[in-house]
C-alpha cells in the first residue's frame, strides 16, 4: 500500500493538483477570498442527486482554513477510497461549467486529454492508499 512517507504520493498530488489549478479563471467569493480546484469541484460534485461524503468529510474538518487545503485533503479521501475518478469524472460532465471555471488551454476541455486523464485516475483504483485523513 502508498502510505504518507511514499515520495510517488507527493508526486501524484502535486500533479493533480497541478492539473487541477491549471489555466483556471480567478473567481472570488462574496467576501473576496480567491476560489481555487475545491470550490470547482464542490460546485461540480453538488450536481449530483446527493451530497458527496468526501464534501461532507472535508468540510466537517474545523482545521482546515482554506479553499486549497480543503481541496488536498478531498484529493487524499478519493485516493483512500477509491473514488478519485469517478468524482473528478462527475465534475467534468458539464461543459458549460468547464469553459466558466477554466481557460481553453485547460486540458479538461479537450474531450480526448480529458479521457486520458480519466482512464489514468480509474487505474489508481487498483492501488491501495493508506493514508491519514
């Protein structure tokens, strides 16, 4: 199993990360604080017909104070639980909300980068991750 000490762990976010943040349009909340990948994927993910338990999880961590903490530690529970695919996959089904949270250089947007990606997320289901949450 990957455990927090992994060296490829803090590749592997880094990278999502990386993607996550990538060519994304700044937007700001009402009182002011930039909105960063776990604002995205709470909007993307609150599509959904009920509220997704990493949200839940994440959100019921007093200790984390901001937008992109919130986001690693979303990205840790999916690795954990095998459900890191499938959410990012949820979030990038509406186009129209791609192009509002993303510039076209984005990878997401292009329909076969975006596969590739997803194909590659679904593989880490195979891998266990014992980390702390």
């Amino acid at each position: 199993p990957v455990t927090d000490g992994s060296q490829e762990l803090h590749s592997l976010c880094a990278q999502l990360e990386f993607l996550l943040q990538f060519d994304m349009k700044e937007k700001r909340s009402f009182f002011g604080q930039r909105k960063d990948y776990w604002d995205f994927l709470c909007q993307g993910l609150s599509r959904c017909r009920q509220e997704h338990e990493g949200v839940r999880f994440v959100t019921s961590l007093d200790k984390l104070k901001t937008p992109v903490g919130r986001g690693r530690a979303f990205l840790r529970y999916c690795l954990v639980h095998r459900q890191l695919a499938e959410s990012l996959q949820l979030c990038l089904l509406d186009p129209e909300s791609l192009r509002e949270w993303y510039y076209a250089r984005n990878p997401f947007l292009s329909p076969q980068r975006r596969a590739e990606i997803l194909v590659s997320l679904y593989e880490l289901d195979s891998i266990t991750f014992h980390l702390a949450l």
